[in-house]
C-alpha cells in the first residue's frame, strides 16, 4: 500500500518519521525483536527483497530500498556493503526482525555508526491516536497484548472510524485474510464451525469478549474454568436443540429440561438465523456436528415413538428424515393422503436431501422422499379413480373418459410408484405399511374394474362406440394423408404409456410438431400379441378372425392366415405384399444404425413401420423370484421411442418422413406380486387350441362361472373362429408361468390402447434467414448478480402465451463456462417443478414461479458462466442468461 493512501495517522506518522530519518542517514537499522513493525513494512512495500536483491519502499515522496536480515548477520553485511560503500549512498533501511540492537552491534557496528536505527516504540506511538476513536479502557486493554502489531493498531483505527472497535473481529479478520471485518453473525458462525483461532483467541486473552459476543447473540453463558471446546460443543448443543424444539409440536421431552437454551426473542431469533446460516455457508461441519449430538442425546430412539405430525419441515437433525418418512407411512396407511403430501411437499429443499448434492448418502434418501411423493399422489389418485368409477349399470362408452382420465393416471403412477420401489433395497423403503396398502388399494379397484368393465363390454355386445376399432388402424390412420407415414407398432404399450408419450410430445414446439391427438382404441380380443399385431396389417379392416387353420389358432386378415406366436415374418410378408413400398426397421435397429445406414434403408416413398418388443419382454421377465427393475427398462423404451421419432423427423431424405402414428397391440396387467390362489381361476373343458394366463382359446365345453365365453360370431371370427374365454375379473386362469405381468383379457388396461398421431415438420422446412442471428429472449426470473455460491438456486417463470397456452413444457437447463463454452453444471433438485434425474427434463408450468437447483463442481475454477434453458425435443434454445461473475466462497 503507499503511503500517500494514508489509511489512518499512525501509518502516515510511522511513513512522515522514517521518510526524515532515511533523508538525513542515508542507512536506518530497524531492530524488531516482536516483529511489530513487519505488516507496515508489507504495506508499503512496492518490491519485496531477496538474498541477492534489495526491494523497494515507498514512505509518499521518499522512495527507498530495503533489505531483510537472514540468519547470518555477516551474510547481511556482505550483501549491503556494495550499496553503502559510496559517500552519499541510495536510501536504504534494513530490517531485522526477531533481533535486539545489541545481537548487532558487533557484526553491524560500521552500518550503525554511518547510519541510524530507528526506535518503534509502537504503543506510545498509537496510544495518542487510539484515544482520538477509542474509550480509554478499550486502548489499554489493547496495548497491553504481548504480541501486538502495527496491523493489530491499524485494524483498531479501521473499525472504530466505521462505528466499533473489536479485538476479537480484527483477529478472524486478520486470520481469513479479509479486506473488512466480519459482522457478529457470520463471527458467531464461524467460531462456532471449527476451531481453528482457539489457540490465537487465548494467546490474546479474548476469551472475555468472546463471552460478551455469545451472551449478546444468543443469550448463553459459559463457566470461565472451562475450556473453548466446552464452550463450543454447548452453544452447538443449545442452538441446534433450540431450532429442534422450535419445529416440535409433541408433548415436552423431559431430556431437554436440563439443557441451556438461547432465552428472549432476539436471542431465539438470532440462534435460529446461526442454525441456518451453519447449515448453508458450512454445511460439512454441520453434518458433523449435528451427528454427534443427536448420537450424545440418543435422539433417534427417544422420538421413534412419537406420533405423526410433531415435526415440522426444519431439518435440525439426520434421525428426523426417518421420523418423517415413517409419518409419511402412517398417513398414507390412514388415507390421509393431502397430509402426506404436504409432509413431503416441505421436505423438497431439505438439507438432508440437497445440503451435500454430490454425497451418496443424500442420493439415497432423494430417492426414498421420490418414492414417498409418488406414493401419495397414488392415494390421491386411486381414491378420484374409486370416485369417478362407472356405475354396474353404466354403458360401456361410460369408460372411455374415464380410462382418459382417472385410470391412466393411476396406472401411470402404480407403474412409477413399482420403479422407485425397485431402485431402493428392502431396508431402504420406510413406507412399507403404506406400501401394502396402496398395492391392495389398486388390485381391489382393477377387480372392481375387470368386473364393471367386462360386463359393461357383454352387454353392448363386445364393442365399444367411441373407441376406434384396431383393425382399421392402417386404413385410417396410417395410409390416407398428405407426407410419408411412419407407425410405430409398440408390444404392450397401455394406454397410460401413450398418455405419458403424449405429454411429452406436447413440450415440443409448434413449429417441430403439429396435429398431435391421442386416441383411445380397442384392441382385438383375445389381447395378445398374435392377435393384435395381426389386427394392425392391412386389409384387417375389410375382415378379421382368429380362426381354426389345420387344427392350430391362427390369425386371419382379409381371408388370409398370417400365423401365431412365431409367425412374425408371416405378418410382414403380408405387409410387403399389400404394401411393397413399406420399409420395416426395429427400434433398436433405428437407434443404433448410422445416418448414412438409414438414409440407404428409408429411401424411397413407402411408409416406415418401426417394431418394438422392449416394454413386453420386460414384462415377461418380471417374476416373484425376480428383483430386477423391469420397469426402468419399460420406461427407457419409451425414451428411446421419442428419440426415435426425433431421429426419424429430421433424417434429410428425399421423401422426408412428415406423419407419425404409435400405437399398441394390447395392454397388461402388472402387479409386483403374483397373484393370490384365490385369484387364479381354473380353465374350461374342451378342445383347447390355447390357455395364456387371461384368455382360454378354442371350443369350450363347460365354463367356470368366473369366466365369460365369447362365442365367434360376437367377435365377427366366421364359422372357423375360435371361442375365447375370458376371466370376468382381474384373476388370471391356471395356466403357470409368471402372474406378476400378464395381459390377454378384457380389463380396460388390457383392451383400451393408445392411439397416437402427429406430424413433424420436413427437414429445413423454416430455415433461419443467412447472417441474423435469432433475437434471445431475456431470462424469465430475477438471476443473482454475482455467484457466491456452489450451489446456485435459478428462478424461472415461464410466460404463459397463445403458443403454450399454460400448458405444460418440457425443457433441459445448463450452465456453461463462457470462456471454454464447456458444461458446467445441471440441475440436482426442482422447487414447483418436476426434475427427472434420469434425462435431466424439467417439467415447467408456464405462470408458475420455479427455482431450480444447480451444484457447481468443486473442480471448476472458472470465472464467468451462463444459464441456457433449451426445449427438450427440440433442443433449441429458449432463454440464455447474461454471464454472470463468478466468486465462490469457499
């Protein structure tokens, strides 16, 4: 620092004298015995010496070299003899710390008689300028530390020009290197944190000031005998219980009457504020910390009995996830499913779950809180399904809003709810009475919907006005139509799954997709795949039958027999000889094959059909014998389905592919657990042809009365049809193999597929103009300034405007390094916004305020990044934020 600055009078009083002293002797000895004097000499210092070279001071106007006494005083001597041996040498002080003038004397007589030393006499020198900002008492008391230093006295004169004078702030204010002292809260915090300035706090005798500091801000007290760490560990304990205490709504725990608390309001307050404060800006201490005392008060086991409801979302301690978790059970095992999702709603932004992003341990517990949400939306959602159920007497059309509405939801999330459930370890899961409850919940309203559902179906004689009819999937949907069709033909995926697939497509942007409509279809019965995948070929529409073709079941469209089970080829030969343009690919092939390898194959102008078997092989490997987490793998066909269509839409053919058609050859059934005995339900006598586990072909006998014979001509199968036999109820016929997944029936889930369809644009259709660049919009919510943080919490607020209409849209968000364009960081959690950690989609509500979480890696030392937000399907992007600075703490 020079000295023209003049941060204060002492330093301009300190540079006045030895400017005058070095102007005068030309040489100034400076003995420093308590190295009083090195921060001044530091500060103005513009060139610091070494062995070989002297540095350079400046004292305003008078500039002067120096020279830093080593260990070896004739070594010293050797160095400053070239720059004193002239009879008006440079200016030149000489520093020796850690020295008296008479350990010199001897080797450094010679220097002592040409020049001069300088007397420090710092106390007496600030004693008279202290006194100027400071009560007399406090200048003494400062003085008289044994180790004081020019830097003590100037942070003296800094803080007492600013409104107060503290030792112990000007010491962490020394020790962290800061510019400007800290305040008491963020002091409080940080002594409270670690205790690395213990052994400096009693080196200087401020153990008194920092009892004052305590009892100022949170109303505690501590015994003088005892030690720092003593007091430590009780403000540690008083704080945390205090914060504990403040969220309990039980009776009073009688284990806490002997601890010391924070008392009046300003002190609660403030020790409430220095809880939170820990957790955010020191949160590797604070696990420590509140590990250790929740083990000293054996916490975990004193509130284990404790009823629902007596915590709050404050999250003192680890012992209360669990608590929590397990009240999330109760409620859910007492119906009491806006509770439970209230408890979960408050958890979002836990410590425990985002506090340590990276940690292991938080990852687990995310998931268990994932599993509790989706668990009481399940509640939520199966008691509007057993609300809106179709009355006994309903007609079958009845069913149709209610499959689009109150059952898929259900599916959806009885699917979602098994996945989660599948990627914890049986420990793992503390909703477990729950757990069984919802399971029985949802098996209970299937049989009441079997039931309902298939006598409804009966009795309009086995069709459903309003649902589009499988067979004439081809004619209708796939061959009419301007633009080259595409149709994905998916084994088992329900409806629910095409709902999903819907939603998803409904966050693609206008100007990607169009004309998007699901539709509720039914399939042909019996519901399995030889029947359905038949029913989708061409020509199904003029006739369809399944029907006895040399003494074997065998499907027959337009007169003509495509086969069983294993007769795929069959099918498609069927479909090249109606349609020789149709090009067949599988979705795996699609996916892995290179541009070019597609290009070659999807020339010409026929329509494209793509297969996918992955949703229905999964499901035949769920058995109770099998742990493995089919589901994920359903849900990842479906992933792989919509990157499908991206890559499809935008392959630069020449007859680029424009219309798009999924649909399914059935649905199923999917319980965790095989089914009851009483659940399975002995088959016909008769000529069997073929016994799957929902269905009984050929020419029954005698039926059980738990079963329902359709008879050929009710299905229009000709006089060659197959009777098929169906359970009237969700149980399943004694036919062995796995009764986790089966599907063949007449239940809703089973018979009602999606029908989906929209059109993407060609290719280049809207090229942007050549040379302008696209206009970004500003980002929608108010950005930080300055990144402080590694975890950097991001608003956003998604207008609502004709293109969105409010609705729902999916987006990815990142942040980037501006100088590398590198990926910095996505997001961990989601406040009011749905976070799949899989894909890293966000679901946002357009109108609806969302703060997103994102970690910033310890690794990463840049100094500017910025946000984008891009569409998901499209990825193109939708909001960039300006660079924003970047200075982490820590």
């Amino acid at each position: 620092m020079m000295a023209a600055e003049a941060p204060n009078k002492l330093h301009r009083r300190l540079c006045q004298e030895l400017a005058k002293q070095l102007s005068e002797h030309r040489v100034l000895l400076v003995f420093d015995p308590g190295q009083q004097l090195r921060p001044f000499l530091d500060d103005v210092a513009t060139a610091s010496p070494s062995a070989r070279e002297l540095g350079s001071l400046s004292f305003g106007e008078q500039q002067a070299g120096w020279a830093l006494a080593g260990s070896s005083l004739y070594e010293l001597r050797s160095q400053l003899e070239p720059h004193v041996a002239a009879d008006l040498p440079d200016p030149l002080l000489v520093y020796l710390p850690d020295r008296q003038e008479s350990e010199g004397r001897a080797v450094l007589l010679e220097l002592l008689r040409a020049g001069s030393t300088f007397e420090i006499k710092l106390v007496s020198r600030a004693r008279g300028y202290l006194r100027e900002v400071l009560e007399p008492e406090k200048v003494e008391q400062l003085l008289k530390r044994p180790d004081l230093t020019y830097r003590d006295i100037a942070l003296a004169l800094e803080q007492a020009g600013s409104g107060g004078f503290s030792q112990l702030k000007a010491l962490f204010q020394q020790q962290l290197g800061r510019n400007s002292s800290p305040e008491n809260a963020e002091l409080a915090r940080l002594w409270l944190a670690a205790d690395g300035l213990d052994d400096a706090i009693s080196a200087k005798g401020l153990e008194n000031e920092l009892q004052e500091l305590l009892h100022s801000r949170w109303g505690l007290g501590f015994p003088v005998e005892t030690t720092l760490a003593d007091w430590r560990q009780r403000a540690q304990r008083a704080l945390l219980l205090h914060e504990f205490l403040h969220d309990w709504h039980g009776d009073e725990l009688s284990a806490f009457a002997r601890q010391s608390l924070p008392v009046g309001k300003a002190a609660e307050e403030n020790a409430l504020a220095d809880v939170q404060g820990l957790r955010r800006s020191h949160a590797p201490a604070y696990i420590v910390i509140a590990n250790r005392i929740e083990a000293e008060l054996e916490l975990r086991s004193l509130i284990s009995g404790e009823r629902p409801g007596v915590l709050g979302s404050i999250d003192t301690f680890p012992c209360e996830e669990q608590f929590l978790l397990r009240s999330v059970d109760v409620f859910l095992t007492q119906g009491e499913y806006a509770k439970a999702q209230e408890l979960v709603a408050a958890r979002h932004n836990s410590f425990w779950l985002v506090g340590q992003p990276t940690d292991a341990q938080q990852a687990r517990r995310r998931l268990q809180w994932e599993l509790a949400r989706t668990a009481a939306a399940l509640g939520v959602a199966l008691e509007q399904a057993q609300a809106q159920l179709p009355k006994a007497a309903a007609a079958v059309e009845a069913w149709l809003p209610y499959q689009a509405e109150a059952a898929q939801q259900v599916d959806g999330l009885q699917r979602r709810l098994e996945q989660q459930v599948a990627e914890l370890t049986a420990s793992e899961v503390e909703i477990r009475d729950a757990l069984e409850q919802l399971r029985g919940r949802y098996e209970a309203l299937l049989e009441q919907q079997a039931q309902r559902f298939t006598a409804a179906l009966q009795q309009a004689g086995w069709l459903i006005p309003g649902a589009f009819p499988q067979t004439r999937t081809w004619s209708e949907r796939v061959q009419p139509g301007a633009g080259r069709a595409v149709v994905f033909w998916v084994d088992a995926l329900r409806y629910e799954m095409g709902a999903t697939l819907h939603e998803r497509f409904s966050g693609w942007s206008r100007e990607q997709l169009s004309d998007l409509k699901l539709e509720i279809a039914q399939a042909a019965l019996p519901s399995i795949t030889p029947v359905g995948m038949a029913a989708l070929l061409p020509g199904a529409e003029r006739s369809f039958a399944v029907a006895d073709v040399a003494g074997s079941p065998c499907s027959v469209v337009d007169g003509v027999p495509v086969g069983w089970s294993n007769d795929k080829p069959k099918r498609l030969a069927h479909l090249q000889q109606r349609v020789p343009t149709a090009v067949v690919i599988s979705l795996v092939e699609l996916i892995r094959s290179k541009e070019a390898v597609l290009l070659e194959k999807l020339a010409g102008t026929g329509p494209v059909v793509v297969t996918s078997t992955g949703i229905d092989h999964a499901g035949e490997r769920d058995t109770d014998e099998n742990l493995a987490n089919v589901r994920t793998d359903m849900q990842r066909e479906l992933d792989t389905i919509e990157d499908a269509v991206r890559r499809l839409a935008a392959l630069p053919l020449e007859q680029p592919l424009e219309r798009f058609v999924i649909t399914a050859d059935h649905g199923f059934l999917h319980l965790p657990l095989g089914r009851e005995p009483a659940m399975r339900i002995d088959p016909p006598d008769g000529k069997l042809f073929k016994l799957e586990r929902r269905c009984w072909l050929g020419h029954p006998s005698a039926v059980n009365p738990s079963c329902v014979e359709i008879q050929p001509a009710a299905l229009g199968y000709g006089q060659n049809g197959l009777s098929v036999v169906l359970p009237r109820s969700s149980g399943v016929l004694k036919a062995g193999g796995s009764l986790c997944f089966h599907h063949g029936g007449s239940s809703i889930q089973e018979l009602l597929i999606p029908l989906l369809s929209f059109r993407c644009a060609a290719p280049g259709a809207a090229p942007e103009v050549a040379g302008k660049a696209k206009k970004q919009k500003p980002w929608p919510g108010t950005l930080v300034e300055r990144v402080t943080n590694r975890i950097l919490m991001v608003p956003i607020e998604l207008p609502i405007d004709l293109l969105n209409q409010g609705k729902n849209r999916q987006t990815v968000l990142a942040a980037y390094d501006c100088k590398t364009e590198d990926l910095v960081a996505t997001p961990i959690q989601a406040i009011d916004a749905e976070l799949d950690t899989g894909t890293n989609r966000l679901t946002l509500t357009p109108g609806q305020a969302a703060t997103i979480g994102l970690l910033i890696p310890g690794d990463w030392s840049g100094k500017k990044l910025y946000l984008e937000l891009r569409d998901a399907a499209t990825d193109l992007v939708l909001h960039r934020s300006p660079d924003l600075p970047v200075d982490l703490l820590g």
